[in-house]
C-alpha cells in the first residue's frame, strides 16, 4: 500500500511524537513577518481544512519539526520555490517527472 499520508497528518504526527502541544508548535513556526502563527491555524492544517500557502511557511514546518522541506512540498501538492524558479523546458520536465514516476511506481 502506498504511503496516502497528508501534509496535516504528517505535521501532526511528528508534534505529537515531540510531545508538543498545539500552542507548543504553533509558537515557534513563525510567519514570513515573524509572528508566530495560530494555534487555530495549526489545528486547521492538522485537519486538513487549510494548507501553508507559502514556501516560507513550508520550510518553517520542515526546520522546526525536522521534517525533508522536499517531502512536505510534495504532500502540499507544490513545486518548492527554486525548482518553480528555474528555466526548465518541457522535455526536461517531462524526463523529470518519467524518472520520478518510475521511482515511486
């Protein structure tokens, strides 16, 4: 069975295993002017009712949780920001993505 994890469930699940409230985690990821989010917030992501929107917000989940940046672009359904960025053709592309394919296939 394929892994059908979520971004929410995956943040959760590493809080938790932190023994992390909530309020705990929400506190020390910290929004692109600095503030910390939510713990509302937190708990929508968690719930799958709202997703980080931002790469910023992403890479904060990752740093502060020790998570792979990469891996929860990915449950996010988002590209990160430098691959978004570069000048890739769409034969380079299309490669990229037949490799990824075979890999996780």
């Amino acid at each position: 069975m394929k892994n059908e994890l979520t971004f929410g469930q995956v943040v959760a699940a590493a809080r938790k295993k932190l023994e992390w409230s909530q309020k705990e985690l929400a506190e020390k990821v910290l929004r692109e002017d600095g503030e910390p989010i939510s713990p509302q917030y937190l708990n929508d992501i968690e719930r799958d009712r709202r997703a980080p929107t931002s790469d910023h917000m992403i890479k904060q989940f990752a740093d502060v949780l020790k998570l792979d940046k990469d891996y929860l672009h990915y449950l996010n359904g988002r590209f990160p920001e430098d691959i978004r960025r570069a000048k890739v053709t769409q034969d380079d592309f299309k490669a990229a993505m037949t490799a990824f394919r075979k890999k996780v296939g």
